[in-house]
C-alpha cells in the first residue's frame, strides 16, 4: 500500500425526506483494493455518485492526489483519473465493442474516425488483460458477464489512478470471477487505487486489503481485512439490529398437496429444462445469481414472456398459461422485482390499484361501484398495515414498502392462491422489511403458497422452507432449507453446465 | 397560488378548467376589439357565434376522440382524414346511389370505426408505433375517399331539400326565423357520455391505466390490447360522427384533404389537461380547448386573414401546450 | 440473420454480402422484382422516359430521405420536412419572382430557410425535451401556414429551364439536344456516400448513433447529447431545404398547402432501407435504396391504372409493412 491518492471528509448528501449520506468518510491508497460495505441502501452507491460528479454533494470535502476537488460530470472525473465500473451495464448496444471502449475519445486520423486503430488497441488490450472478446463484435450479441468484462477493460483503458468497482461480480461466472480477480490484483501492483463495492464476504476476504463500512446513510469505521474475521464486518454492517437467524426447518405438512407443478419449462437461452413443486403453505425460495434466469421462470410461469416447451399443473390440473390472464384465472399472482414499472400504476390511487386485477367484481352495471372498491381498499389497508393517508392517495407518494402492500393487497382481492414474490424487500428500508416478511408468513399460515425469489442470502435462509438455485437459466441445485447453507447454496449457483 | 389551488371550488372543477374559461373570455374581447380595430367590424354577433359553434361541433368530436386515444399514451393523425373519408363515401352513397340517409349516416359512423379498428389493432395487437401508423391510415383515408368518389367532391343536401333532416343535429331554424343550435346540444351530450365512459367505466379505468403503465396492467391480467384497440375504435366511431357534424354545417367535403383538422383537435385536447405521456385525461377540459380552438379561427377569419394564420396559430399552441404538459408531469414524478 | 448467430455462416460471411447488408440485397431483389413486373405489365412502361421520370420523383424524395434519416436514428422522426420543403421552395421563389433575386442566392436562400426549420425542431426536441413527433409536426403545420403566407396564398414558378435564369434545372436534368440526362442521379449517389462516410466514420455521426443506442451511456460516456441530439435535427433541417432546390427544379410551379403527405414517403423509404424506428441503426445507403422502391411504385402504378390517388393508398400500405417488418425485426433481437 502507497501513500494516499484519494479522501472524502464529512459528505452529505439529502434527497427530498432523505438522508442519503450523513457526515462519511473514505480513504483510498494507492496499490489498496478498499472494500465498501455495507447494506442495500446504506449509500455505497450515492458515495461513489457523489465522488464521480453524478450527483452534487450538500457539504464535505473530497481531496485526490492531494488538492481539493469537485468534479462537475463523470466526464471531468474521468479525465483526472476516476472512473466508475457500474454496476448497472452502460453500453451502446449497436456500436462495437472497440467502439464502445473508446467512446467520447475515437482515435482519429484526419477529420475522420480511425476504426481499425481502435480494433487493434483494444485487442491488445484485451491480451493485456487475458479476455477473450472480439473488438469487433457488437456490443448487443455479448452476453451479460462479457459486456461487464468490456466495462472493467473500459476503465483500465482510461489510465486511471482510482477504479470503482461497483459489484462487479454480481453477473460473472466463477471462472469470469477469477479472470476478474486477476486483473484486479494485477492493477494492485501497478499503484492504482481501487474501490470495491460487494456484498459477498468471502471476496472481501479474497481481494481487499481494507474495508471501510456505512451504515444506513452513516460512516461506521475502516478496518484491515486481515484483522478482521467476518462476523466482525457483519457485526458493524447490521449493528444493533440483531442478525436475522436463519430458519432450521420447514414449516410444511410432509403430507401438503403440491398447487403448482411445472415440468421441463423451456424458454429461450435463460429458462432451459426447469422443474419444480411448490406445496401448499410453503414458501419455496428462488437463489441465484444475477442473471441466473430465475425472473424470466418466473415471468413464463405467469404467462408474461412467451413459453417454448414445457407443462404447468395448478391443483393437479393441466393448466395452458398463454398470457398474465390466464395465470390469474389460475390463482397466480406476480410480484415484480421492479415494482415502478411492473407493479403498481404509480399516477393512480390505492384504491384503483388495489382493484386493478379484479375489476369485474366491482361493477354495478356498467359502472364502477367506487363506494364498494374504497371500502375493500380500505379493509386491506387495515389488515397489511399499509401507511397511506387514505385510498384516494396517489401510490406515487408512498414508500416502497407500502407500495409492496398495495401490489399484495392486489393479488389477495384477487383471490389468488399462489404468490410468486420477486425480489419482495428489494429496495425497502429495514423496518418494512421485517412487516413484509410477517405477512409472507401470515399468508403461507392461510394456505397461501409462496415463491420467493431473493439475491439476498440472508433472506433466503430466513424465508424459505425449500430452496431451489438457478445458474444461467438451469435447476442447479434443490434443497431443505435444514439441509441449506450459504456454502452450499453458493456452489449451486455457480455450477455451470 | 397556493391558497387558489387549495380552494375547494378550484379544486372541484380544477385549476386548469377555469383558467381555460378565463382565456375563453380575454380571447372574446380580444378578438372583439383587434376586429374592430382592423375591419372596423363589430365581432359581438350571434352570426358569429353560431359560425364559431358550426366550427366546435366536428372539432369537439375529433377532440374528443382523440383524447382517448392520448389517454392511453398514443396519438392519432388520421382522424381529419376519416372524418372526410366517412363524409365522402357516405355522401357519395346519399346522393349518387341513392341510399336512404339513414343507412348512409350509419355508413358515415361505422367507417369512422373501421378506421378506428385498423389503427387500434395494429398498434395494439401488433405493436406499432401509434403516430406512424395512424400517419399510414392518414393517406389510406385520403386516398380511400378519392377512390370511392372517383376524386369528385361531394355536396350533402340542404336543409330544405330531400333528405336534408340530418341537419337537425347541427341547427333548425324554426318558421319564425330563430336559429336554435342544436349541435352544441349534441356535442354536450357526446361530451358527457364520453366522461361517463372515462371516469365510470371499465374501459375508462384501463384506458387511463394502461397510459400511466401498461405493461403493471397487464401484468394484472388484464387483457390490454382489446383496451387500447377500444380507445382507438372509440376516436374512429367519433370522427365518423364528426362528418356528419361537419356535413351540416358546411355541405362540401373534398378528397384528398382533412389532415389540417388533426393538429387542431389534438391541441384542443392537450390545452384541456390531457397528458401527452397518457394516463391523464379530462373530457370537460377538452370541451373547453375546443371551444378556443373555435373561437381562434373564427377570431382569424374575422380579422380578414387567411386560414394559413390558424395552421401557425395552432402549431405554435401546440408546442407551447405540450411543453406546459411535459414539464408538469416532470414536475409530479 | 438469427440472435443466435455470432460468426454468421459462410453466406453471411461472404465479404460482399457483409459490406452490403442482408436487408439491403433484399431490398435490391425488390427493386428489379418491381422493374420486371411494371415493364411486363404495361409496354408504355419501358420506355426511357419513364426513367426520367422514376430518377425526377428519386431526388426530392431521397433528399428528404438522407436528412430524414439522422432523426431516425436518434429514434425520433421529423414529419416537418414534405410541408418544409414546400414551404422553402415558395419563399426562394418567390424571392426571385417578386424581389428579382438572381437564382444562385435563391437557392441558397431555400435552403437556409430549411436550416431553419431544423433548428426550431432541434431546439423543441433536444432542449426542451419534447417528444419529436408532435414537436415536427407542429412545425409542419406551421411550415405550411407560414410558406403560405409568405407568398400571399399565390402559388409560385421558378424560372423555367429555357430562359436564362433557368440554369438551376440542369443540376438534376440535363437537356441535351431533346434528350434529357438524370445527372441529379449522381449528384445524390454523392451525397450518399458523404454522409456514409459523416455516419460511420465521423464523431457527430458515432454520436448522433450513440444518442440512439442509449441517451443515457452516452451521457455518462461523457458527450454532450443534447448537441449532437439537436444536430440530427438540423441536418434533417438542411436536407430539406436541399430538397426544396432539387422540387423547385423538377416541377413548373409550386403550390401552397401542398407537401403534407410527402414527408411519409421519405420516412416509408428510409425504414425500407433498413434504419430502425427505434433508433440506434441506420443506414444511408440502404435510405437511397427505400426511396427507389417508393418511387418505381409511385411511378409505376399509373401504368397498371391506378392513378393518383391510389398513390395514397399504396404509400399507406407500404408504410405498415415497412414499420411491421422494424418492429419485429427488433422484437426478435
């Protein structure tokens, strides 16, 4: 480790009802891989906003290569030397990857753009680096993992003296993984400064040499990696709040009838030969990785993407699911990841959104009967909990937990027996969590049954009775949750075919 | 501002509503004055009030029509075209063939929903984009009309002549010479049937939800594509009903033309509080947007200039409207 | 070819069909399909004034193609450019008819007066962030009513080809001794290759494709998109005052409320071509191929015995091919 290139003193940073980063700090060495830590929301990500000029901070002072700067746009970031992997991809899915690479700074020759210079610079630097990818491919036929690869050799390529890698590893393989690890200890040696955002403590333990780690908006403290053992980093990541105890065993009749089966499910590259059962009052969790193609099984199943081969029994019963229609008429209910754009129509009121699966029993003739549809908003307001001045309440002003309740309360005013939740605390603040989580387990108490697909370990373990793993669209692995571990789950989703 | 917008009368009829009603009336004594300054003309007439009304009938109905459409995050240019697609072929049938004025009113209407059908299930069940098709069935109507008419215009008969009682949905002029308007009743009526549909209905609720996001609605499981193929067959059967609006008021349609009136409906509905991204409509709002939209082309012609002024007027309108429009929606998300 | 497909087979391999793209041969195959069926059809057809008369539809058409072509690839469009067009063809000429301006400064003057345009478009589009359709065809409509009004309603001859100031003509048709010779042919094959060359081997063209692709990576990539997003506009802009010369030259005279239409078979042409509705991908050369189909059918047509307003029709129709051809082309990738 050299001597230091990069601080950040005291940044605060506000959103309207937010404070996304109060009074952090962090510190960056030259030839140091420093991890960032901390929870969903803790504001690893607005940090690293805020120091590649995305976002303006309210106060505090960040110093790099020993002057106080402030860096207006990722583009004046860049040309110092700071350069951000994101995590969510970049890319100009019809240029090349050699375009790509060099974009907003083509070679040139003359007035003109000198392609063929760039192809052969960013070969070599793909040697340099060990990445098998050809510059002249487009961008778009690559698949995820490649395209994060063409993101890092982006950066490297900029001459950069401080990376950010923000998850990296999140849609890579475990030989991508190692590639990757490569490359980094390889930038190690030549002095540069890197910030490595994850989640997975045995990389942390792998790469970095110091952790420094926020918690909700807050800085906690830095510590050397070596000196620390895991618990002491999680430790400092939930504090107080005591780290939720994974489930020992199912709470599932062994004798409990299977509601859905799904045989040999096909659907293009991310949903190859997938099969499962989901018991009734079970909560069946989904693991995997990004990308492992558990959102796009779950989107088949409820009619959402269109289905190559494969058979779907509710009940017993051999079900033909051609769109989200026919999933209702089923009993299936679909809880998008993404609750802004698949969830909730966010211009309209609870009330409308609460009934917008099940209209048709709410009618007085031609007419919408408002009067019956407040009064069933409003008993499932009461009965989720949600905090809403009211049914009449744009949704858009909720928070994201009690949006969750709305999309919930949805599928419960449609009488549907089967929930497929995706991602159900993902982007919900630690308190609604906790009430989310209670009311999966009221539902499965009712004879509701659940799929759950979560990327957060944790929540698999404490959620699930079974636990079925994907990994680039295949089944990988299926296990009793008194059978489960993190080791072993993270193996199965690593397993390629 | 704060205390305007929060008052409970504002607030039942909106902000924007009775700023509308206030432009309405500063555009009247504007107009009232420019004319006399310029033509020495006084504008203050029930003629020209009724010649502002003749030109509101049609318009209200395109307008309309094409707010549903927008509602649902679309757009429509053919529906000028359809109107004169409808009045030619229906005309054409009343006066060269000979069919009953009836059958041919109804002729008028059901190609207005044709139209409506074919826009609604490409862009619905084929997922075009909506402005380029309708831009498509623009020159199918125009070219449709001229086909069928054997590029011949054609003259409705008048009031007095056989077969001229359609024209009693527009004005009857009673034996002591009083003029009673009766289109504006009809608009009225379509007008409040058409917030009927949109506020109190099924299709009302998803056409307004599958504007504000139509991939949550169907993932509702709702069948979206018969919703917004509705809201474009619902425009279609309007501009159908339009030509007949527009026959009584102004006898002769000529192929060929009409895509002048598609600019101004689709302003009267923006400038009522329609938004261009969907999700919000308000049929009142449109009501009062087409009652400018009248009002500034009667203004124009009164003033003695050329009706090329309103195609500026209004494209200029237009901008403005739906530059107020995107920055108020910016500002609510 | 199939999303599958990486290395392509050995037809997609082949140097020749990679240089010229799979859609383009396709396209080509059309264009002789459709040469083929109209000289077997009709024997008026084949005949080398027809020629002349498929390359004088050819340059206005592929001009406003060319231009058309940027906003498309940004994944916007601009209808303004048939009415534009038009409009600046008016102006110049009326210029030289009334003012005496010489001819060469007219010109000029035309296409300034599409440079304009482009830039009320680019400034509504990329800086006050509007969506483009109905930003453009605000402009249409204004293009119309201003070009109208600038030379008092009065339709509009330029200089014919045998009086002095006539020159102008013979940039696109040269009369030698009776026969006429398609120069403008060349003129745009060279126009066509400049502006490959500006897209896909220049910065502003790697960006204005960049802005397509994805606003949002080029934005943090570091450029500065609402520049190079408004300078789609203005070529577009600038190209149609080009094809204001190039409709000057071909026609006797030039008549106000005319164009509207126009702009739709420049856009049917350039999605034949291959350049996508969703922005991202476009090519110019295939644009030049698009416009040749539309103009062998427009052409040709009246030959088989469908006349004018058939033209309406078929440019309607080839429209929703073309778009459902973009759209599900992309749905499979």
């Amino acid at each position: 480790m050299g001597e230091v290139i990069l601080t950040m003193e005291g940044i605060d940073k506000s959103f309207p009802g937010v404070r996304a980063l109060d009074q952090v700090s962090l510190e960056v060495r030259k030839g140091e891989v420093h991890a960032l830590m901390g929870e969903n929301g803790a504001g690893k990500s607005t940090l690293m906003k805020v120091l590649t000029g995305i976002y303006t901070k309210d106060a505090g002072k960040i110093t790099y290569e020993n002057k106080e700067v402030v860096f207006a746009s990722p583009k004046a970031a860049q040309e110092a030397g700071v350069m951000i992997v994101h995590q969510e991809l970049n890319m100009l899915n019809h240029l090349t990857v050699a375009q790509n690479i060099y974009i907003g700074r083509e070679k040139m020759s003359g007035k003109l753009i000198h392609d063929k210079a760039m192809n052969k610079a960013a070969a070599a630097l793909f040697q340099r680096l060990n990445i098998e990818i050809d510059p002249t491919e487009t961008m778009g036929n690559l698949t995820v993992g490649k395209q994060q690869m063409c993101e890092i050799a982006k950066a490297i390529s900029h001459d950069s003296k401080v990376i950010v890698f923000d998850e990296p590893t999140a849609a890579l393989t475990e030989s991508e993984i190692k590639e990757l690890f490569k490359i980094i200890r390889d930038l190690r040696a030549k002095d540069i400064g890197i910030v490595y955002i994850s989640h997975r403590m045995d990389e942390i333990k792998e790469i970095t040499d110091r952790v420094t780690v926020l918690r909700d908006g807050a800085y906690v403290g830095t510590i050397d990696t070596e000196e620390a053992t895991k618990e002491d980093i999680i430790q400092m990541m939930v504090g107080r709040v005591i780290y939720e105890e994974p489930k020992s065993k199912s709470n599932v009749a062994k004798d409990a009838p299977v509601v859905l089966e799904v045989k040999n499910l096909n659907a293009g590259r991310m949903v190859q030969n997938v099969s499962f059962r989901l018991h009734k009052g079970e909560i069946l969790g989904f693991s995997g990785l990004m990308g492992a193609g558990r959102t796009e099984t779950a989107r088949v199943i409820f009619g959402a993407d269109k289905m190559d081969s494969g058979e779907v029994f509710v009940n017993g019963q051999k079900v033909v699911i051609r769109s989200p229609q026919d999933a209702v008429r089923n009993g299936i209910g679909y809880l998008s990841e993404d609750r802004k754009r698949y969830g909730i129509v966010v211009a309209k009121t609870v009330a409308e959104n609460t009934t917008m699966a099940s209209l048709e029993n709410f009618m007085a003739g031609l007419f919408i009967n408002k009067k019956k549809e407040a009064q069933v908003a409003e008993e499932y307001v009461e009965k989720l909990k949600t905090k809403t001045p009211g049914v009449e309440q744009f949704v858009v002003n909720l928070s994201g937990g009690n949006q969750q309740k709305v999309v919930v309360a949805k599928w419960l005013v449609r009488n549907c027996d089967i929930l497929i939740f995706d991602e159900p605390t993902r982007g919900i603040d630690v308190g609604a969590k906790s009430e989310i989580y209670h009311l999966m387990n009221e539902l499965v108490k009712q004879g509701k049954s659940i799929i759950m697909i979560s990327s957060e370990m944790s929540e698999v373990l404490r959620m699930s009775d079974r636990i079925v793993i994907m990994c680039e669209g295949r089944k990988t692995g299926e296990m009793d949750i008194s059978e489960a571990t993190q080791e072993n789950i993270m193996h199965a989703a690593t397993r390629r075919e | 501002m704060k205390k305007i917008s929060n008052n409970r009368f504002v607030k039942a009829v909106g902000f924007n509503r009775i700023l509308l009603c206030f432009v309405l009336i500063l555009l009247y004594f504007l107009f009232t004055i420019l004319v006399h300054v310029i033509q020495g003309q006084n504008f203050i007439s029930l003629n020209r009030i009724f010649s502002a009304l003749n030109y509101a009938y049609f318009m209200g109905l395109l307008s309309l029509g094409v707010t549903f459409v927008i509602a649902t995050g679309g757009i429509d240019f053919s529906i000028g075209p359809v109107m004169y697609c409808a009045a030619l072929i229906s005309g054409y049938l009343l006066t060269a063939n000979g069919w009953p004025l009836l059958l041919c009113l109804l002729v008028s209407i059901l190609v207005g929903s044709l139209f409506g059908m074919l826009n609604g299930y490409l862009v619905a069940y084929w997922n075009l984009p909506s402005f380029i098709t309708s831009m498509a069935s623009m020159m199918l109507a125009r070219g449709v009309g001229s086909v069928f008419t054997r590029t011949q215009s054609v003259s409705w008969p008048q009031a007095a002549a056989e077969n001229g009682q359609y024209r009693m949905l527009v004005r009857i002029v009673t034996e002591s010479g009083t003029t009673i308007p009766t289109g504006l009743f009809v608009l009225i009526l379509i007008s409040i049937i058409c917030a009927i549909i949109l506020n109190k209905t099924k299709a009302g609720r998803y056409i307004l939800c599958i504007g504000s996001n139509k991939e949550a609605v169907r993932l509702s499981g709702v069948n979206v594509k018969r919703w917004e193929m509705l809201a474009y067959i619902i425009c279609g059967t309007l501009a159908g009903m339009a030509a007949i609006l527009f026959v009584g008021a102004y006898t002769t349609v000529q192929p060929g033309l009409g895509d002048t009136f598609n600019n101004e409906a689709i302003a009267g509905s923006v400038m009522g509080g329609t938004a261009m991204s969907g999700g919000v409509a308000s049929i009142g709002g449109t009501f009062l947007g087409v009652m400018i939209i009248a009002l500034l082309q009667e203004g124009i012609l009164a003033m003695g200039f050329q009706r090329d002024y309103q195609f500026v007027i209004t494209g200029i309108i237009v901008l403005v409207a739906v530059y107020v429009n995107v920055r108020s929606q910016k500002r609510k998300n | 070819m199939g999303a599958g497909v990486k290395k392509g087979n050995a037809f997609t391999n082949n140097p020749i069909v990679k240089t010229v793209g799979t859609q383009k041969i396709v396209v080509i195959g059309v264009i002789i399909f459709l040469a083929i069926f109209f000289s077997w059809m009709s024997p008026a057809f084949r005949q080398y004034s027809t020629v002349v008369s498929i390359f004088d539809f050819s340059y206005y058409v592929s001009l406003m193609a060319i231009g058309v072509t940027f906003p498309l690839i940004t994944g916007g469009v601009d209808l303004s450019i048939g009415t534009g067009m038009v409009a600046a063809g008016l102006f110049a000429g009326n210029l030289v008819n009334q003012q005496n301006l010489p001819v060469g400064l007219a010109l000029l003057v035309c296409i300034l007066f599409g440079v304009a345009l482009g830039c009320l478009n680019a400034f509504s589009v990329a800086k006050l962030n509007l969506p483009p359709f109905i930003a453009t065809l605000s402009s249409m409509m204004i293009a119309r009513g201003l070009g109208s009004i600038l030379v008092g309603g009065m339709s509009v001859t330029w200089p014919a080809g045998a009086t002095e100031q006539g020159w102008f003509r013979s940039i696109f048709r040269l009369d030698a001794n009776g026969t006429l010779i398609p120069v403008g042919f060349i003129l745009i094959l060279a126009l066509v290759i400049v502006m490959s060359v500006f897209l896909n081997h220049s910065r502003p063209g790697r960006y204005i494709i960049s802005v397509g692709s994805n606003k949002e990576a080029a934005r943090l990539s570091g450029i500065h998109v609402a520049k190079w997003h408004a300078l789609a506009y203005i070529i577009s802009g600038f190209f149609t005052g080009l094809a204001g010369v190039a409709y000057a030259a071909t026609f006797q005279g030039i008549v106000p409320g005319t164009g509207a239409g126009l702009e739709l078979d420049a856009i049917a042409g350039v999605i034949i071509g291959g350049t996508s509705m969703k922005g991202g991908y476009g090519t110019i050369g295939g644009t030049l191929l698009g416009v040749f189909v539309m103009s062998l059918l427009k052409t040709g047509l009246p030959f088989i015995g469908l006349q004018a307003n058939w033209q309406q029709i078929i440019t309607g129709i080839v429209l929703i091919i073309a778009v459902f051809i973009d759209v599900t082309r992309n749905a499979k990738k």
